[in-house]
C-alpha cells in the first residue's frame, strides 16, 4: 500500500500537540514549529534529502511517547527525562522511515555540555538530535509562536552564550542562520499549517504488511495510554480485528489494512479531555457531545492521508448503526460496507466486556447478552453478532493475543 508519508506524521503530530498541550500546558503546534526550524537548518547544513526527511519526521513526532511518560509519572516513578526519550525512540524505529534514525528522538534531551538526560556530550550523539534539541528548547523557553521580533536580537545572544553548555556548535550555526523575522512569522499559529506543507518533504512510502503492523502497533500504544481506563481498548480492538478477519478468510494484506484501521479507529480519542475520558459517571449531554466527536476526530485526522482512503472509512465508522441512529455521519446498513459493520460490533464487544470508569468488565455470555439486544434492536449485523459469539467465546474474560510483528 502506498501512502504519504509527510501526511501521516503531520496527523500524528497534530493529535500528539493537543495531547502535550492537555496534560503539559504546552503551547499549540509544537511539534510542527520543531519540524519546520529542524527542515531549515537541515537545508541550511545542505543535508541530503534522505536525512532532511528523517530529521523532519523524527522532530514532528518527537514527543511521541507523551502519554506514556506521563503514565510512568502517575505510578510513582520519579521524573526522568530518560524513558520519555527511549520510549520515542522505540516507537519511531518501528515506522517506515527510509533512512537511518537512530539517536535522534533517543537523545533530543542532550545537551552540549554533557549534562543532559543520558549525559552524551557534543560529538557523542548524532546532528539529527542535536538540531531537534535546540529547536525543542529555544520553543520551549521562547514561545517562539508569540515572540516578539523586537527581541530576537537577544535570543540569538541567549543562543551565542549557550553554545557549547545547551547547544551544540554546529546545531547552534544552523539556528542562528535561519532565525530571523521572517521564520518567526511563519512559526505564528495563523500560519503553521501551510508553512508546514510547504517545509517538510514528500515522501511517498510502499507500506508492505510488515510496515502496517507495526504502525498499528505504535498508534494503539499511544492512543491506549491517554487514559488509564482504556489502556488496551485500542490494542484488544486491532486485535479482535485480527482474528475475526482471519476467520472470515480475509487475504494477509486486506487482514493487515484492517488491523490497521482498527489501530488508528480511536486516534481522535487524543484530542478529546482526559477528564471525560475517566470520569466515573454518566457523562452529561455537553460531556457525551464531546465524547462523539472523536470519531469526527479519527476521520478529520485520517482523511488528508493519500493511501489511507479505505483505513479511514473504517476507522470512522465504527459508531455508525444500520438504522442510522450512529455517528457521526449517521450511515444506513446500504452506507456500511462489511469491515466497517465488522469494526462496530468489535467496538461495543470491547467496550462493553472491558472495565470502565461506570461499569465492571463482563464475561462473554454478559457482553453477547447486549449484542444480541442491539442486533435485535437492528442497530448491529446480526450475522456478524453470531459470528463474534462463536469465535470470541473461548477469550472470555482474557485478552486476545497480539498477532506475531515480522522482524524489521
């Protein structure tokens, strides 16, 4: 399957920027102003195009491994930098980047003088890194989206004196000479969006079924840690997915693209607030408003995505009833092609038998009880519903293995 490649990770790194913003404070677009600051200096240092693509990429997802680090930090373990930085680096290395990464989102934490998160002095990691830490920083520290011009005559002095305590030598050249007013302005909120389309490459990507799952591994991971009371909706979904495909025969790459969809169905769950997510009662009708846009969200994130056209269908689909009672599109059985009226009998059988915040986790017979009502109700496939209750029966209360990733 071919995809762009710049597109999927301008949407990854869309929803990744509102989740850092919810659980950090963090302003919006960070991701996007680090990607298009690492672009230029990569341009200014004449790298090659293999390498401007694989720098760029890394710095739009550098933040990858957010939630979970912050779920480290919920269970006690003390702050470090260091898991936040092995997490992204493990997560990346598993997309389909065709050009060397390693280091670059490891040691993004690194500075200069050695006293960053691994302790790597200049020279000791990899000019990849070093342009992703200094873009991070300077945002961090600057707000770079609301600077003044006025003074950026003292951040490129702040940048001068930092050089070789934060900031590499020749990260620091590349900053300096690409920092001006003019970057500055296309940094602003109001025109991120098309300096990023005009800033990072584009990468066409020949997805093979080994590439799909693994970023179908990495995408639920990152859903699944939003929050601690879906920790694996998303993985246990793909994986249903799987295994329902396969018993319907399902040729290894359309079971591949469906895994993957079901990966990415609840990746608009990302920009919905954590507290709705957890909260232990009946969400009210404001709360279930916002609730039901995340599938919006899915399509909103996917649909940009050249290649993705049928993983999109699927993914935002899912909430759809064949009366036309769902959401958000309120499709009729005609609209629903069969993987996506597959996916939403999946979704209720996970969402239903799974522990939430309102209701304790239930056994087959309990979860099948409620399917059938639906089907009966005709907002669900009652064939589909039959099938799941002879397949699924043997996982009662388990989870449903990962299928087996082929090695990179």
């Amino acid at each position: 399957m071919r995809i762009r490649m710049d597109q999927l990770m301008e949407s990854l790194s869309m929803a990744l920027d509102v989740v850092e913003g919810e659980l950090l404070g963090a302003s919006t677009y960070h991701g996007k102003r680090i990607a298009v600051l690492v672009a230029a200096m990569c341009r200014h240092a004449k790298m090659d195009d293999r390498f401007l693509s694989a720098a760029t990429f890394c710095a739009l997802l550098h933040d990858n491994a957010l939630t979970e680090y912050i779920d480290a930090l919920k269970k006690g373990d003390p702050p470090s930098m260091r898991p936040h930085c092995q997490y992204g680096q493990r997560n990346a290395e598993m997309l389909p980047f065709e050009s060397d990464i390693d280091g670059f989102i490891l040691y993004h934490h690194e500075y200069a003088d050695g006293s960053g998160a691994f302790g790597k002095k200049a020279g000791e990691y990899p000019f990849g890194a070093e342009l992703i830490a200094i873009a991070d920083m300077i945002d961090i520290d600057h707000h770079l989206a609301t600077l003044s011009f006025d003074t950026l005559p003292d951040l490129r002095r702040q940048i001068v004196e930092d050089t070789g305590k934060r900031f590499t030598i020749r990260a620091a050249g590349a900053m300096l000479a690409i920092l001006d007013e003019e970057i500055l302005f296309l940094l602003r909120d109001d025109r991120i969006e098309e300096t990023v389309q005009q800033s990072i490459p584009f990468t066409i990507v020949n997805l093979d079924n080994g590439a799909m799952m693994r970023l179908a591994e990495v995408t639920a991971r990152i859903i699944d840690y939003k929050s601690t009371f879906t920790r694996k909706h998303t993985s246990q979904i793909a994986n249903r997915a799987w295994l329902m495909s396969g018993y319907y025969g399902c040729n290894d790459t359309l079971r591949t693209k469906i895994y993957l969809a079901a990966a990415l169905h609840d990746i608009g769950k990302l920009v919905t607030p954590v507290n709705i997510l957890e909260k232990p009662g009946k969400l009210n009708e404001e709360e279930f408003t916002i609730i039901k846009k995340h599938v919006y969200h899915t399509w909103n994130l996917l649909r940009p995505i050249d290649g993705f056209e049928d993983i999109c269908r699927w993914a935002s689909e899912h909430h759809e009833k064949l009366d036309g009672s769902g959401y958000p599109f309120g499709k009729r059985r005609e609209d629903l092609d069969f993987i996506s009226r597959m996916l939403a009998c999946i979704d209720i059988y996970q969402a239903v038998s799974e522990a939430r915040p309102y209701h304790n986790p239930r056994d087959h017979q309990a979860t099948m009880a409620i399917l059938y009502g639906m089907a009966e109700k005709g907002f669900v496939d009652e064939s589909i519903v039959k099938d799941m209750d002879l397949v699924m029966a043997e996982y009662s209360n388990q989870d449903i293995p990962s299928p087996a990733l082929p090695p990179l």
